[in-house]
C-alpha cells in the first residue's frame, strides 16, 4: 500500500532544520488540517495554495512531491 504524501514528508521532520523540506516537515506536523492521508497531487497543491502560509515558495512542495514520486511509487 502507497505511504500518504504526509507519511512520507515526516521522515524529513528534524529538530534543527537543514533545509526547506526540512521546514515544510515540520509545519505540516503542526498543521492539523494538513490533509493526512492524501496520494493526490491537485488535492494536496490545492490545500497548501489556500493554507501553507508557512511555505516560501510552492517550489518547495514540488520538490518534495518529486521525492515522494521516485522513491514511493517505483
């Protein structure tokens, strides 16, 4: 069964952030509205154009999903 896009990102959560996707981690976690279980790109890209006030750029994001791609769906 395919990992949620959420699952995923919280193994990028760290106390002291590296990097945007670090970041992103960690505020999704503390986003409780975050859609959780979602697969779905548009879903996922339509919440956080309403609602990721805490992303600089949605470039984050996709980089992310990128990830997500490769390494969860082979």
């Amino acid at each position: 069964m395919l990992k949620s896009f959420y699952h995923f990102l919280m193994k990028y959560r760290h106390p002291k952030p590296q990097n945007s996707i670090n970041h992103f981690a960690n505020a999704a976690y503390e986003d409780h509205s975050f859609p959780k279980n979602s697969e779905d790109y548009d879903e996922l890209s339509n919440y956080l154009e309403l609602n990721g006030q805490y992303l600089p750029s949605m470039v984050v994001f996709d980089e992310a999903w990128e990830i997500y791609i490769v390494t969860e769906r082979k």
